[in-house]
C-alpha cells in the first residue's frame, strides 16, 4: 500500500453524504403520523408522494449522470447535495398533497445524483483491483443509513418538538456536509496538491486491466454508449437486481405487519437487522473482489465470480423466506438477502469504468440507475397485486427470478469485462 490514503478520506466523504442521503429521503415515512394528523393527509396522498419521488428519482439518475461527466465530480456533489438538502428543508413550509409533492420531487431528482456521482468518484480515485471495495464502502452508506435514519429522526422530533423543525434540521446537517467536501475535494489524483506521489502513482496506474494492460480511455458520447451490448448488461443488471433490495425497503414493514402482526415497535425492532446484512455484503463483496485480483484473476473472472456468488446467495435465501417459519427466521433470511445484494452490487456499479473512461462512466451509471429505478415503480404497482391475500410467498419467488436474470444480463451481455475500444478502431484491427 502506497504511503497516504487521500482516496479513502474521499470515499469515506461519499459514504457519509449517503448516510445522510437515506436520513432525508426516511424522515416523511417517520414522520408522517404527525403530518397526516396536523394536516389531515390520508394514505393514498401518501402513496402518490412517494411515486412522485420514485419517478423524479428516476428522471434523476439520467440528468445527475450527464451533469457529473459535465461539471465533475466537486462541483457534481456540491449541486446534488445542496439541492437535496434545501428540499428537504423546504418540507417545513408544504401544507398540501400539492406543496409534498413538489418538494418531493425536488428531492427525488437531486438525491439520484449520489449514485452517478459515487461511481464516477470511484473510477477518478482508485485502482481496478480497489474499485469493488471502494463501492463496498460508499454502498455500505445505504445500509447504514437504512439502520440510523429512523432513530435519528425521531430523536430530533423529540428534541426539537415538531415535524417543521426536523426537516429543517436535517436538511441543515446535509449542508454542513459541504464544508469537509469543499475543503477535502481539491481536484482528482492527478492534480491534487494533498496527495502524496506515490499514492497518485498507485491510483494512476493501477487503472489499467491487468487482464491487457489497457486503461479505459474510451469516452463516446451518448449514441454510441447505447449502441454497445457491455452497456445494455449494465443497465439490464440494473433494472433486475435494484427491486429486491427495494422489495425490503418498501414493503418490509407491511409484511411483518399483515404476516405476523406486528405494530410499531415490533417493526422498529426487526426492521433494522436486515440492514446489518446488508452493511457486511457491501465490506465482504468489494475486498472478496480486491483479493482477486490482487491474486491474479482477472477483472472479467473477478467481477462475473463475485456476481454470480452473490446471485446464488439472494437465490437461495429468497427463496427460503417463501417458507420462514418465524419472523426472526424471516428478518435473518432477509439480512442474508440483503448481504447478497450488496456482494453482487457493488461488482456491479464498478462496470461503468471498467468499460469507459471517467468522461463517459458517470453518463452510463445514470442510465442504469434510471432503469433500476423504473423496475422499482414497476415492482410497486405488482406487490399488492400478489399480495392481496396477505401471503408474501410469490414477492420472493418475483425477487427470485430477478436475482437469475441479473446474474443471466451480465454473462451474456457483457462477453468479456475489459476496457472497450472504438467501433471503428476494432474493426480495423
């Protein structure tokens, strides 16, 4: 290891603005008791905020991915994060279905910029063979967000004494995220004045494939990235694999309700250990993937053997959850779930640069989240048409098939997991 770790400060900062990512987006499910109460909001206004959300989320993931291969990386998270954040402190003035939604939205379409921006930070800041942990580390910013969001939240409502209050507070607390940003993010590793010259050595040519030795200096532009095949395997990975980690998100604390009765702090209870799952995979998948290929596989071998184990990991255990006998049994299966999810996403997410240079990776991180996002609204209008009887048995039988096609998108779509060349370039050669 190279002296200095500039590239882990950074990606610890990336780790953070999600953890606060995941506090601003849960605070109106924690919430919302009071807010409907005070303002006579009824479930249904409720379920269309939340799409408005999912939809402008989507929207997003394109939008955020073209403005940091545009603007960079610096001035990207400046603009997400101060977005999102002034959103959710706009929550405190809404007073109608309208005025949530707009600010909803508003939160929805700048928050997406989180994942575009982490992947193409990832591709600036570190070498191939760190590339899986570094995802890892910023994903496990998700998991941990999932775990702190609704006690810290309800801390602050208890503290400060109203649901206006909390959303200004921590809207403000993603602003004060900006300061160590500003101060930390100078530039990338080829020009930052912190980093020492051997780290910036390490970085720089680490990102070569140790498979050809070639580096991702290919950067089309949008026509031709949705002309390649690598890039469909990309974005259809991605539309399979993000349901089920939402299937856990948005309907977990319905299936400990209709399944086994639980009220309030039951599913505070059991809700936050399938996140603890989820924490670990994101840890184990990116070194699982470091350790390979510093032991001499290659990045295709590495990147579709990491996958695949994390494939047959949600198989299996969603597969069981069809028949859990007890809702611990079911929360632990789901933490097993979710650890497999995380093994096999980070892998995922790190595609982009394996394939294109920084100019293009964020572009296709977007599209991919875009379509991910897409299949979550698309699983949200089939849950409670499978469910109607209460029984969960073929949602996870859903997330089942979903976990076969991601593993299915990335073997056939994606041939050979190396930096692509230019069209004409190869067939030339």
């Amino acid at each position: 290891m190279p002296k200095g770790k500039l590239r882990f400060w950074i990606v610890g900062l990336v780790a953070l603005a999600t953890i606060i990512n995941y506090i601003d987006r849960g605070a109106l499910a924690v919430l919302w008791p009071e807010i409907s109460e005070e303002l006579g909001l009824t479930k249904v206004e409720y379920a269309i905020i939340i799409n408005v959300f999912t939809f402008a989320y989507a929207f997003g993931q394109t939008l955020f991915g073209k403005i940091f291969d545009w603007i960079g990386v610096r001035l990207g998270f400046v603009l997400a994060i101060a977005a999102w954040s002034l959103a959710t402190i706009a929550h405190a003035a809404a007073t109608s279905l309208t005025t949530f939604a707009i600010f909803r939205g508003l939160l929805g379409v700048s928050e997406a910029g989180n994942w575009p921006g982490a992947t193409k930070a990832n591709a600036e800041w570190f070498p191939i063979d760190e590339r899986a942990f570094a995802q890892g580390i910023f994903n496990s910013g998700a998991a941990i967000g999932g775990i702190v969001s609704a006690p810290i939240v309800g801390l602050l409502f208890v503290f400060l004494g109203s649901w206006q209050a909390t959303f200004i507070a921590i809207g403000v607390l993603g602003l004060l995220w900006l300061v160590p940003w500003l101060i930390v993010y100078k530039s990338g590793p080829d020009a930052h004045p912190w980093i020492t010259e051997e780290e910036r050595q390490f970085i720089l040519t680490g990102q070569r494939n140790g498979e050809a030795g070639e580096v991702a200096d290919y950067a089309p532009g949008t026509g031709e990235i949705l002309t390649r095949k690598e890039s469909w395997g990309v974005i259809m990975a991605s539309f399979f694999l993000d349901p089920i980690w939402w299937l856990f998100v948005g309907w977990l604390p319905l299936y400990l309700y209709e399944t086994y009765g639980f009220g309030v702090e039951e599913i505070a209870t059991y809700a936050a250990v399938p996140y603890i799952g989820a924490m670990f995979g994101a840890w184990f998948g990116g070194l699982l993937a470091q350790n390979r290929i510093k032991a001499g596989w290659t990045v295709n071998k590495t990147r579709k053997s990491v996958i695949a184990l994390g494939g047959l990991i949600m198989l299996v255990s969603l597969l069981a959850t069809t028949v859990a006998a007890t809702p611990l049994v079911a929360v632990l299966l789901m933490a097993v779930i979710l650890f497999g999810f995380q093994t096999a996403v980070g892998n995922i997410q790190t595609l982009p640069s394996d394939f294109y240079s920084g100019k293009s990776v964020g572009t296709l991180a977007g599209y991919a989240g875009t379509a991910a996002k897409l299949a979550v609204v698309l699983l949200n209008f089939l849950i409670p048409i499978i469910t109607a009887d209460g029984n969960y048995a073929p949602a996870f039988a859903v997330g089942a098939g979903l976990a076969i096609m991601t593993v299915v998108s990335i073997f056939i779509l994606c041939p050979s997991i190396k930096p692509l060349q230019p069209k004409t370039e190869t067939a030339t050669a």
